[in-house]
C-alpha cells in the first residue's frame, strides 16, 4: 500500500485544513470529500476541482477508499465512525473521540476486532513546542513538578449543541495526559453558562494525578483575549509554553524559591528567592495537524499504533465524563473509574 486513498466527512471549520494536508502529502491521494451543506462543497469544488463531492458520506463507501477522516460535530463522532469502520476503513476522527465512554470502548472494540487503525486528532500531541516542554520535564531540568496551569480562553465560538468543556479542554486535557504520562486519579469541576441557559461557556477543572501532581485547566468561549499557555512550575526552574507567540513559543525561567529550615524567631524565617536567566530554545517548527496527518499515514502503512490512538481520545472522554458530572453537582470531587 503505497498510496492511501483518503475521504473526508465534514468540510466545515477544520476540514478545509485537513484536505489540505492530506493533498500535499506525497503518500496519501484525496478521493473525495463529504458534507450535508451544499456551500461547503461548493468551496471545496473551487479548491479541489479534482475531487468527488458527495451530501451523504454513505456514498464513499463506494469509491475504494483505505481511509477517512471525520471532522464533523461531535454528537456524530460515533455513527459515522463506527459506519466507516464497519466497511474497512481506517478512521482519523476529530476530537473528541466520542461524547460517551461506553461508545469510545465500542469504537475501540470494533477497529480492533478488524485490524483497522482508529486515531483521534490529539493535534498538540505532534506540536514540536509541546514535544520539547515534554522533554524539559522529563529531563529532570525542571525538578520535582509542583503542579502544571494551563488556560485557553478566546471569545467564541458558541454552539448551541455543546459546551466549552467538550470543545477547548480535550486539547489541554491531551496535553496533560502526554507531557506527566499519567492518567488522573480524580478531577473536579466548576463551570458558568453565561449567553446560553445551560450551555456552559466557562470552567475551571482540577485534575489530580497519581504521582500527587496536581493540575488545572481553564476554558472560555469568553474572553476578550485569546490565550493558548499552559504553566509547568517545578522545584528547580519554571517553563512557560504560550502557542500565541510567533517566535520563542517556549520560554524556561531559572527561578525558584527554598523555604528555610523551621526557626522559632520571625526574623530569620527567610524565603530564599532565585532570579536566573530566561532561556528561549531554538525549535524547528513544524505544523502540528501535518505532522498528525503524516502519522496516520504512516500507522496505516507499517501496520503501527498511532501515538494519539482510541484508548488515548478514551482516557479524554473519561475525564471530561468526570468533569460533566462534577459541574453537574456543585463541583464535586469526582473519582475517574480506570
């Protein structure tokens, strides 16, 4: 298999993004391109002239494909995976997996029981930035890990048949789960439906992992800036990742703080403050949804599991399950069930 013959379901916000890299990849060929609404075909006719259009992804399954992607809402994440996976093809679906565990597992079940890939678009798992802050905290560069910040706010965009938990935090969930190599043992939740009634457009979530790690994740469709960062404070030094910046994406702060042995007297219970350098690695950038593109043509060709596979977008399910629940009932400590 030399060349993988690729479908795309669902030619909206992001689909545009991953027909192109699919296009310009040298190992894949885009056969054709699904979607309900005629404008959207309409613009992928103007960019893609070559490419079969179709209003109802059923009809791929008439075109000889190897694979698709799926990059529609995801309350239809499940169906049209699980159709797809039932004809034979290899499934890159966007995040979220599924918006239910029990049809993540089945999803899983199925692509396993016949051989078939099943990866979902974890994009920042193959962000370079990312990839060296995962490098940094293993390296031991940054000391023992006190907790991990991370905030991606922007304003918008609202939709009405989800929420912000379930459409910003899989990124920074995915982030987490990739950069400790952990899976938290609890996490809860607090989140405000500020335009919609019932439609939460902020939170707030506290991840606590094995290792004693905490974590927290702040999310909004609400805010005046748009903010991508996420914070890693260790004992040693401290690393700031901030996917806003053009240039210098990762900065490492040599700063740090030693609490004094106990003393009975005031005056000589002093902090021990250091202010070092700040240092900005050189990182070859690279696009992430590229590099998530190419791995998915390649788990298909070498017959590999990918890096962001079913069991991965499962644990992210799971998570934000917990953190639907903690919302749901005054911010609860909820245990997550492994």
């Amino acid at each position: 298999m030399n060349t993988i013959r690729i479908g795309i379901i669902g030619y909206g916000y992001w689909g545009p993004n991953i027909t192109r890299n699919f296009v310009e990849l040298p190992g894949s060929e885009v056969i054709a391109i699904a979607d309900l609404k005629e404008e959207q075909l309409k613009r992928a006719k103007a960019k893609h002239p070559q490419v079969v259009l179709v209003k109802d992804y059923h009809e791929l399954f008439k075109l000889e494909l190897d694979a698709v992607v799926v990059a529609t809402p995801p309350a239809t994440h499940y169906t049209i995976a699980k159709d797809c996976l039932e004809q034979g093809l290899h499934v890159l679906v966007e995040k979220p997996l599924t918006l239910d565990s029990q049809q993540a597992k089945g999803l899983i079940e199925l692509a396993d029981s016949k051989c078939l890939t099943l990866m979902v678009g974890h994009t920042f798992e193959y962000n370079t930035a990312v990839q060296a802050l995962k490098a940094y905290i293993d390296s031991g560069e940054l000391g023992e890990i006190y907790y991990i910040d991370t905030a991606r706010l922007n304003l918008g965009l609202f939709q009405r048949d989800s929420n912000v938990l379930w459409d910003l935090a899989p990124h920074d969930i995915s982030i987490l789960l990739y950069l400790l190599n952990q899976t938290p043992v609890s996490v809860s939740a607090q989140g405000v439906p500020c335009i919609f009634k019932g439609i939460y457009d902020l939170a707030y979530l506290n991840l606590i992992f094995p290792s004693g790690i905490p974590a927290y994740v702040h999310v909004s469709w609400l805010d005046p800036c748009k903010v991508r960062r996420v914070t890693v404070v260790g004992s040693k030094k401290m690393a700031v990742y901030n996917d806003v910046e053009t240039d210098g994406k990762i900065r490492i702060y040599d700063k740090g703080i030693e609490a004094p042995a106990y003393t009975n007297g005031f005056g000589e219970f002093q902090f021990n403050y250091h202010h070092g350098d700040v240092t900005i690695p050189n990182i070859r950038f690279s696009e992430p949804l590229r590099e998530e593109c190419q791995h998915f043509i390649n788990s298909i060709i070498n017959h590999t599991e990918p890096c962001s596979c079913g069991n991965d977008g499962l644990r992210v399910v799971k998570i934000l399950e917990a953190a639907q629940r903690s919302m749901m009932n005054g911010s609860t400590h909820e245990v997550i069930q492994w």
